[in-house]
C-alpha cells in the first residue's frame, strides 16, 4: 500500500520512503519490531529477512546495509506519527486546535507503539536516541515539513521564514517533552498544551 505522497522539501531518500512498495514496508515492518525489542545494535539483516519472509539478499537489495535500513525504520515510523497528525489537522475544525489534536495524537502513540516507548524509555534508548538527536535530521526535516504546511496554509500573511522558525520550534520542543519527560509536565494534555502554547505565541503577527 503507497504511502502518502513526500512534502516538497523531502529528501530524495525520504521521498522513496514515502512510496515503499509492498516489499520495502514488509521489509521496514519487520525491521521495526526487531529494533524495538533488540536495539540497532541487535539488528541482524538475517532475522529481518526470516522474519519477513524473504532472503537475505533482498534486505541487502533494498537497503545496502544495516546503518541505512535503520535509518529508514526511523523515516518510516515518523512517517506513521507524521501521517495521523495531518489527518487531525484537516479534521478539526480550526487550524490551532488542528495542531492540538496532531499532537495529542503523537504524545500517545509514543506510549502505545513498541518502537517508540524503546526509543523513549526502554532498555534500548542509548542506542537508539541518536535516530532523533544526533543522526536526527531527516527525521527532524520530514516532521518539520509536515508542521510547516499546516501552518502556511492557514497563516499565510507570515513570512516563510517565520513559517519555518515556528514549525521547527514546534517540532524540536515536542521532542524535547518526548525525550526528556519533567515533573512539571507529567505525561498527558498538559504537555500537548504546553507546546500548543509555544506555537500560538509565535504564530501572533506582530
């Protein structure tokens, strides 16, 4: 099944991602569960293969090696995060609470979905932050894409710069809630609103 189609500053490598074929994203299914459960580090070639029923030669074909394909369960994962957020941007019925819900929305599904509670607080997070801080900027560019859309079309006297600043800004300060949780801020409405607050500041024209 063919992913949504790549935001317009997407990276060619991100841009293939967003159209896998059947093959890629059984390929990336696979490679995600494992990587939950083992780290990058534990990840064989041999296992995502087994477990997606294919040879290992295929994995290779697809992916050239282990470094690219866990970057690419990375893009593919935020893609997921990516794709039920912009469905709750056009559901709501205005473009604030729109951004709300999109991140209501990915502040849950990062307690439900296994990779990212390994990513976040399982036994495997030091080896897998660097996915979304150091080695984090396609990951970083795709979701930044995405907010920025969002907020040029419904804001669309603000300069694109701004439009940028504040879609990053976004963004970074979600992830920072996700990857360093505060007393201050305990899991639930109160972080989404904090960082909903943030981006209503900067989206005031002035």
């Amino acid at each position: 099944m063919p992913r949504s189609a790549a935001p317009p500053d997407c990276n060619p490598r991100c841009a293939k991602l967003c159209r896998v074929t059947e093959l890629t994203r059984a390929l990336l299914l696979a490679a995600a569960d494992l990587v939950a459960a083992r780290g990058s580090r534990g990840l064989r070639m041999a296992d995502v293969a087994s477990r997606a029923g294919v040879s290992r030669q295929s994995v290779y074909n697809e992916f050239g090696n282990k470094d690219r394909l866990v970057q690419a369960v990375a893009l593919f994962k935020a893609g997921e995060f990516l794709d039920g957020m912009r469905e709750r941007f056009r559901a709501a019925p205005d473009p604030v609470e729109g951004l709300r819900l999109g991140l209501g929305f990915a502040f849950a599904l990062a307690v439900e979905d296994p990779l990212a509670r390994s990513v976040f607080t399982g036994a495997n997070a030091e080896d897998l932050l660097p996915l979304l801080t150091t080695r984090g900027q396609p990951v970083l560019a795709l979701a930044t894409s995405v907010f920025a859309q969002h907020i040029g079309a419904h804001w669309p006297a603000l300069p694109a710069a701004r439009v940028r600043l504040t879609a990053e800004t976004v963004v970074r300060l979600a992830l920072s809630h996700l990857l360093t949780p505060s007393r201050h801020f305990p899991p639930g409405s109160r972080r989404v609103e904090a960082v909903v607050a943030v981006a209503e500041a900067l989206l005031r024209e002035p």
